[in-house]
C-alpha cells in the first residue's frame, strides 16, 4: 500500500524524503547564509559612518597646541570653583603642570593686585604710592631705606616664595613626618590648584575695595580661609594621610610660612642696618 506525505498527500518513495521537506532544507539553509552576511554589511555600515563621522570631526577642528590645551584647563578650573569647588579640585589635585601654573599666575596677579590695592588704600588717605614711591627713592639717596618701594614686587617674590615653601611643607610633613609616599609634583599640583581660587579671590577683593575697604578685607579672609580648606580637599585626594595628619599638614602650611617670611624680613633688614653703619663708619675712618 503506498505511503503519502502527511503535508502536502505526494505518494512517498520507501527510503526518499518527500520534495517539500527537500524544498524546507533548502529555504532555511538559504536564511541561515544570508544572516551572517546581513549583520557582517550591517556592521561594516556603522564602522563607515563612524569613521566618516571622526574624519569631519577632525579635518573640521584643528589639533589644539599645548597652551591651548592649559588655557582650557585654567579657565575651566576658575569655573569649576564657583560651580562646583571641591569636585574641580578633586580632578585637578594631580595637574602637575596646571599647579605650575597656578603658582605663576598667582604671583604675578598678587604683585600687581597689591600694588593697586595698597595705592587705593593710600589714596583713601590723601597719599599717592607714585609720591611715596618718589620719596623714598629720594631718601635712599641719602642712605636712608625705608624698603617700602616696588611694593607690587615685592609682594609677589614674597607671595612666590610662600607658594614654595608651602610645597615644601606639605612634601616634607607627608615623606619625612608621616612617612607616607607623595610625589614633589603632587605637592605642587595641590598648591598651584588651590592658589587659582585664591587668586580669584584677591580679583574680587580688589573690585570690593572701590565700594569698602573692610568689606574688601573680609572677602579677603574667607577666600584665604577657603584656600586651606581646598588645600585640606586636595591633600585627601592624592595622598595616603589620615584626616588627622591632613589637618596637622595644612596647620603648618598656614604659619610656618608667615613665621618664615617674617624672619626672613628681619634679617634682610638687620642685614641693611648692619651695611648702612659698616658704610658710615668706613666713611668716618676715610674722612679723618
């Protein structure tokens, strides 16, 4: 008795597949080699339209140069201080040559701030620093030095030589003190990006200074105040201290280099008053 397909009723051969199943076979055979060639075009697609996508991308913008790139990354800091302070100063808090930086344009813009700041305070009282300035050139003539001319230098070699002490500190209180392990760069990062908002702290204090001197003052402080506390952020960041040493570490960093400065001051002054006499009494000497 013959057999038939179950699917289509064609009478079945003993031992041969039916042609509807052969025709199946063939059908998804086809699918299956086609898939891979689809998703394979597919992919080759997305990779073309992204590498047509980077190409305008770079032939429209040009590689920016090294100063450039740290421009960005200043003004980018000074916005991030006001925006959001302590992330901007967890991200830059290893920026060795943003820290660098830092310190550069810290000393350069105190010395020229200071200068008009204290020419400003001067001239609340009737005083002219150009005059002041005149006199003691004037007086130095006469071997009189009253060490009160080049204020705006002055305070920035001073402002300078704070930021470096303040990076020897924080290095020696981390390696030496607490023996834990802080690269030199990382000590100037953590300075360098702190002093920004310090920096944008005497811009503003200057400004505030043509309204109110004490108000200007008080600006002054909180600003100075925040700097040690960003100094306090950036030091948890980058280095293994407890808060407690941290602490410790940025006590220092506020008086001994004031104690440092002013001892320094002294004996630069000692040291005028020594030359002037040893010059006078030569002078004596020759004269008789």
């Amino acid at each position: 008795m013959a057999k038939f397909c179950s699917k289509c009723g064609r009478p079945l051969v003993e031992g041969v597949p039916c042609e509807c199943e052969k025709q199946q076979e063939v059908v998804q055979n086809a699918q299956v080699e086609n898939e891979p060639k689809v998703e394979t075009a597919q992919v080759k697609t997305e990779v073309n339209n992204e590498q047509k996508v980077e190409n305008e991308q770079t032939a429209g913008n040009e590689e920016p140069s090294v100063v450039g790139i740290f421009f960005r990354q200043y003004v980018d800091t000074v916005k991030g201080m006001f925006k959001s302070p302590i992330e901007t100063i967890k991200k830059q808090s290893k920026n060795f040559y943003l820290g660098i930086i830092g310190i550069v344009i810290t000393t350069i813009l105190f010395g020229i701030l200071m200068n008009g700041y204290i020419d400003h305070i001067l001239s609340e009282f009737g005083i002219s620093l150009a005059v002041v300035n005149t006199a003691v050139t004037t007086l130095a003539k006469y071997g009189i030095n009253l060490k009160i001319g080049n204020l705006g230098l002055k305070f920035g070699i001073a402002m300078f030589v704070m930021s470096a002490i303040m990076v020897g500190i924080v290095f020696v209180m981390t390696n030496y003190v607490y023996k834990k392990k802080l690269d030199i760069k990382d000590c100037v990062a953590v300075i360098g990006t702190c002093e920004i908002f310090l920096t944008i702290g005497i811009v503003i204090a200057f400004v505030i200074s043509y309204l109110s001197l004490l108000l200007s003052g008080l600006v002054m402080l909180l600003f100075t105040l925040a700097f040690f506390i960003h100094i306090q952020v950036a030091l948890t960041q980058v280095s293994e201290l407890t808060k407690t040493q941290v602490i410790y570490t940025v006590f220092a960093t506020i008086f001994i280099p004031f104690i440092a400065l002013s001892i320094i001051a002294l004996a630069v002054s000692y040291i005028d008053i020594a030359i002037m006499i040893y010059k006078k009494a030569v002078a004596n000497i020759y004269r008789y």
